[in-house]
C-alpha cells in the first residue's frame, strides 16, 4: 500500500493566496512501450455527471488511443473499463457502486480486463478507501489532477502486476496539449478553466476539482479557431463558473466579457457557455451576449433557493432581490433569452416559509428549463454538519410540488414557440423514434423534426408545431 497516493478532503479545502498554476504543457510521458501497451486492445469510458467530466472522459479517451487502444461499445470486448464519476449527490455515487459490482462479472470472464476508476468520486478518502478494501479487482483509480499519468498507471498494472492508486489533493495545474478525441464532429466543448473556489456551503466541487485556475486566452482562441478550421459549428465553453474566468491570471489576459467576444470573432456559428454564478455576471458580458449573433440566448443561472436567510447558510453571496435585478436585466438586454436553474430543495432545517419563497421566485422567473435536486450531505462540506430537523417526507413533497411547476413554466414557454421558425443544429436521429431528427435551437430547447434535406451537423430552418412539457416537435421549412 505504501506506493499509493491516497486523497485527503482536508488538504482539499487548502487555498494559498495568491496562487498562481503552473501550465504544464509536456505532462503526458509516452516512449515506445506504453504507446504499444494497448496495440490489439479496446477501451470503454463510462461517464458520469456535467460536461466538466464529459470533457475529461474525451481527454482519457485520447490518451488510451495514444497507447494504442481502440474504442469499444461491447462491455464482452473492452480490456480496459474506466469508470469516471461525479460525487455531487449520493445517488450519484450509489449508481457507481452499484456498476462496479456488475462490471466484476466481466472481469471473472477475462481476469485480464483492467477496471479503472476516476473523476470526482476518486477525490474523495472514503470512496478511495472503500474500493481498496471491497473491490480488489478494480485495479487503477486517478484523480481529476492527473489524467497525463494515465500511461504510467496501466504500464505499472500490465508489467508490474500491482495496482495503480494515485490520486492527488491539491490546487491543481493547467495541463495543454493533452490529446483527445471529440465525441461530435460538429459540437465541441472548450474547457476555459477548471476548479472552483466559491465554495458553497453544500457542494463537494471546489475539494474535488481543486482551485479555479484559467487557461489562457491565447490557448483557448487557439483551441477554439482550430475547431472552426475542422468546420465544428459550435463551440460549448466549460467550467464550473464561467463569469469568473481570468480573476486568476493577469488583467491582461481579460475576462469573460472578453473572452466571449474574442470566440465570437473566430466565426464560429453557435457559441454557449456553462456555468454562470449569478454573483459576477457583468454588464459587460451581458453586452457581449447581446451583441454577438452568434452568442446564443441562452443562459443557465442557477438560484439554489429563493430564500435569503437559506441562501445566506448556503454561501451564495447573492440575495434573492440581486437575483431577481440580474434576471430582469438579462431578459431585457438578450432578445428572446431563455433561462434555466437548479434548485435544492430540503436544505438543512429549510423552513416552510423558506420553501415558499423559493415558489415565489418560480413564479416570477417562468423558468424555460430546471433541474432541482433534495439536499444531499456530502462529505467535508460545512452544510454537512449542519443541524437538519426535516422529515425526507417534506423534502420529497416540496420536490413533488416545486417539479410541478417547473414543468408547468417549461410547458408555457415551449408553447410559446408554436408556428415560429427556429434556426437547428441537426444533432442526429432523435433517440426516442429514430425516424424523425433532433437537435437544439438557440434558446437550447430540444426538437424532434422531420428533415427534408440537408444532413446531420447542418443549421436549418425548422417551423416548431408543437410545444410539449421538455421538447418541441417540428418541421423543416
Ligand atoms: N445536494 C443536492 N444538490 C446539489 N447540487 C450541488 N451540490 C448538491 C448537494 N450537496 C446541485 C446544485 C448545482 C447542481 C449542479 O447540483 O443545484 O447547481
Ligand atoms: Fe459531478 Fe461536480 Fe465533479 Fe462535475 S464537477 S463531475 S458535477 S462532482
């Protein structure tokens, strides 16, 4: 056990002043034999949770083909298994227990099979412990710091016979030029920064996604013309809170403001971007979203809660009249915004009277599109420890009556829509009836419709005719 590195939640927490990241850009140490390891060889990623780790998973994909694995779909085929997961809620992490119990079957079929593990799971002590003790066959578990030692860790498993445990707690570095391969030849995301450092009362991200460190401008510019060059239509900028990109660097290097119209002058045609704390959005990037046609109207801000003493215990820094303020503003400025937002329900000792101030901002905001969630404790979090007097059963009826209008304002607003045309990105057959295409229009609505011509990663003009409760249905014009 003594050549394991073992994760430390506490040491997670730790933030210098002043820090500043390394950007390291010859991390991945490939020489002749691990660039064979896998010759022969097929590899399967299972991914769970935000785009953050989608774009992680795109990252391990590129570096086992840089070994010489080959993607796999058939389980029965795979020599290598990588599990890679999100620890934001416990039913997250259930389900992946849950999978790695089933997945030991394929290993006791073909004892050769590596099962990994990695992601944000894999930050945390318990989790690593646990795997250690109940489940010797998963062999390789990694941190989200040290995707480049990937080939290390298997060549250590393959030649060596010894487990491969390394997870690091840390700030975090900036790696470049890691390989990858795109899961779309015409939507792409762009990691502009990872890490976070609001730490919010009740979330695990900031101890398992470490500081928030920017890429630089330059690299991601250089990123984003790159993918216009290969003919990508749209470009997806990533992190855990957008609207404070470059507080970490030099002034020079700009914000998110900036940002957002340097990507929009690369000619991309569709730009989004992910996640907004509602606490810095500036005017000057609400300009840029107004701007730029080619920004989409779209953005995803979460309230958590509509109650100020609630939003106070959870560290958001925002009450629910600043919300509100910045809610309007974009909605005046972006013509035809939508906005989405999560929300929890049942944090610690929420009060019926908090709840109720959460509807009220429901009501106010007819959100397009949400996604709400019960309160789940998660390990080293202060909201953790928190004194908690609530029955599950209110929080799961509060769930119930909230979802009921979410989906009551996502329904009007789709509604809205009906006998307009809407600009698509023709995604693919939609998945539910393949006969018919889907895709996403500006506001990021999803449409099933009937295509005429054209083909899959056009832009087309659609005429929406229904509005239902999560999609549209249409037809080309
Ligand atoms: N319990 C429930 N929901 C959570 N989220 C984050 N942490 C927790 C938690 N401990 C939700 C927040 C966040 C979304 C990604 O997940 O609403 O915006
Ligand atoms: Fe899940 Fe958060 Fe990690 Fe994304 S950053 S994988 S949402 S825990």
């Amino acid at each position: 056990m003594s050549n394991y590195s073992l994760p430390d939640l506490n040491k997670a927490r730790f933030r210098s002043f002043g820090y500043r990241a390394d950007i390291i850009r010859d991390a991945l140490k490939m020489d002749e034999t691990k660039s064979h390891l896998g010759d022969g060889l097929f590899y399967h990623v299972i991914t769970y949770g935000c785009q953050a780790n989608v774009r992680d998973g795109e990252v391990i994909s590129g570096i086992l083909e840089m070994m010489g694995y080959s993607h796999t779909e058939l389980l029965e085929q795979a020599d290598i298994i990588i599990l890679n997961t999100c620890a934001i809620r416990d039913n997250a992490e259930k389900r992946v227990i849950g999978e790695i119990g089933f997945l030991q079957n394929y290993k006791r079929i073909k004892p050769s099979l590596i099962l990994g593990l990695c992601g944000c799971m894999a930050q945390e002590d318990v989790v690593v412990k646990h795997i250690i003790d109940k489940f010797p066959s998963v062999q390789l578990v990694f941190g989200t710091h040290n995707l480049y030692e990937l080939p290390q860790l298997i060549e250590n498993i393959i030649v060596n016979n010894e487990r491969s445990i390394k997870v690091y707690s840390q700030q975090g570095n900036i790696y470049e030029g890691l390989p990858s391969v795109r899961t779309s030849a015409f939507k792409a995301s762009i990691n502009i920064m990872d890490g976070c450092d609001k730490f919010c009362t009740y979330c695990i991200v900031p101890y398992t996604r470490g500081q928030q460190r920017s890429r630089l401008l330059d690299d991601v510019l250089a990123e984003a013309r790159d993918l216009v060059a290969r003919g990508y239509k749209e470009i997806m900028l990533l992190g855990q809170n957008v609207n404070a990109y470059g507080k970490d660097l030099d002034k020079e290097n700009g914000d998110f403001a900036r940002l957002l119209n340097e990507v929009a002058a690369t000619g991309i045609a569709r730009i989004r971007f992910m996640t907004s704390h509602p606490w810095d959005f500036t005017d000057e990037m609400i300009d840029a979203i107004a701007n730029n046609d080619n920004i989409m109207p779209f953005v995803h801000l979460p309230l958590q809660s509509g109650s100020n003493e609630i939003l106070k215990k959870m560290g958001r820094r925002y009450t629910n009249g600043e919300y509100i303020a910045l809610f309007d503003k974009l909605k005046s400025r972006v013509r035809d915004i939508a906005i989405s937002t999560d929300i929890i329900v049942g944090f610690p000792n929420e009060t019926d009277a908090d709840f109720e101030d959460t509807l009220r901002i429901v009501e106010y905001c007819k959100y397009d599109n949400a996604y709400s969630f019960i309160f789940s404790p998660r390990p080293g979090t202060p909201a953790s420890k928190m004194e908690d007097a609530i029955d599950v059963e209110v929080k799961k009826e509060r769930l119930q009556r909230l979802n009921a209008r979410l989906a009551y304002y996502s329904k009007m607003n789709n509604l809205k829509w009906e006998n307009k045309v809407v600009k698509v990105l023709v995604d693919g057959p939609s998945k539910n009836n393949p006969s018919v295409y889907a895709g996403y229009t500006p506001q990021s609505k999803l449409i099933n419709f009937t295509l005429k011509e054209g083909n899959i990663g056009d832009i087309i003009d659609v005429r929406v005719t229904e509005g239902k409760k999560n999609s549209l249905n249409g037809e080309q014009e």
